[in-house]
C-alpha cells in the first residue's frame, strides 16, 4: 500500500505557542489530503480537506483561523495549531489521496500526539 | 442522513474462536465502504474496500463482505496479535476520499 509519513509522532508545547505538523505521501502524488482528530476512546472526526494548490475547506464547528492548513505540493500538506490550549490536546491523523477523479481510497499517516501543557 | 454505526463496540474472544464484526450503513451515493485496523497510539492501517452488494475481499484470517444495507468483516481463528481497533469508514456523494468512520469494534483475543 501506499506509504504517508506524518512527522512529528509526538508534541509536547505551551500554551499559547503554536505547532505544526507535517503530512508527506512518500511514494505517490496526492492532490487531496485530509486532516482527522481523535480524541480518546472515540472515532475519527474530519477536521478539513485540502486540494493541492488551493484553500482547504473545513468541517462545520472546526475554526480556519486556529488550525491553519497548507497543501503547497502534491506530496506535503501541513497543519499548524495556532495559539495552543489544553483543549486542543489530541491525537491528530493526516490521509491521503492518490490522483485520479474516481480513486476513492485513502492512506493514513501513523498520527501525530499533541499535547499542550 | 448517512451514517454508519458498528456493532459490537467491543468483543472478547479466545483464540481460534471465530467471529463476525458488524457495519450497518445508510449511505446516499456509496463510493465505497472501507475497514482499517487501528492499533492504540497508530494512525489507521487499510484492510479493504468494498464497492459493491455481493462483493468480498480476503486478506489472511479476515473477510470483508458488503450488502446493501451492512458489511460484515469475519475473523476466522483469530490470534492474540489480531487484536485491535476495527473501524468501518464510507466514501459518498462527490468528495472522493473523504471519509466518515464508526465509531469502531475493540477487539480482544485471549491466548
């Protein structure tokens, strides 16, 4: 399968302070790439999706300007956590898309561990 | 409205015995029905995808089968190293690659 490297595996920040964390498809090109939260004992929720080269577009209830989403290339997009609290400790995902209009399947980075003290 | 919901939450089972995890759908538009594995503290690994009623797909001890209301993923003789986090996603409408995930199937297999 194809592989997708999310870097940090783990953060440890203060508040106030921002993060970023990056997501690389290392061997295919993905023009769609999809950042999830996971909070403990719970499923993944889809923050936004970004497309290569244009503005990501967030889930309802997820603030633009707090988790600030970059896809410059066909192979990195980039999430940074802006301004950091408690609260936004969690265990975030990133996943990737290959190119092509109907390829639906997607790839996961193992993940990054935020956690904000 | 779509959704998917996964029963059991969570199964215990000895090793060898076998058995069945449960996605139940409702899905406008199905692009395609996923399962990952979900190890505590990793990113989600893919198994498969289904994409049609009737399909099915193997991967050593797993099976994955898909109908137009469920998709069941078997686990036969399973071994303690089988245990994990199941999660059942579904692709729909037009945003390819986006996916909706259950809430997921902790399993356990005893020694």
């Amino acid at each position: 399968g194809a592989v997708v490297s999310q870097h940090p595996s783990w953060v440890i920040c203060k508040s106030g302070t921002s993060v970023k964390i990056e997501c690389r498809s290392l061997d295919f090109q993905a023009t769609t790439m999809f950042w999830y939260r996971q909070f403990p004992k719970q499923s993944l929720m889809l923050m936004a999706t970004s497309n290569e080269g244009s503005k990501a577009t967030y889930e309802q209830g997820v603030e633009k300007d707090k988790f600030l989403i970059n896809h410059a290339s066909l192979t990195l997009s980039t999430l940074t956590v802006t301004s950091a609290h408690p609260e936004d400790s969690s265990f975030y995902i990133c996943s990737a898309r290959a190119q092509g209009p109907m390829n639906t399947e997607a790839f996961f980075g193992q993940g990054t561990r935020l956690t904000v003290v | 409205e779509d959704q998917v919901t996964q029963s059991p939450e969570a199964l215990r089972l000895q090793e060898g015995e076998s058995s069945s995890l449960n996605c139940s759908y409702t899905v406008s538009g199905l692009r395609g029905l996923f399962w990952y594995r979900q190890d505590p503290g990793k990113g989600p690994e893919f198994l498969f995808t289904l994409y049609s009623a009737g399909e099915e797909k193997e991967k050593e001890r797993l099976k994955a089968t898909l109908t137009k209301k469920e998709s069941f993923l078997h686990i036969t003789a399973p071994k303690p190293e089988d245990s994990a986090t199941y999660l059942c996603a579904y692709a729909g409408g037009t945003s390819y690659g986006k996916l909706t995930f259950g809430q997921g199937t902790i399993l356990t297999v005893h020694p």
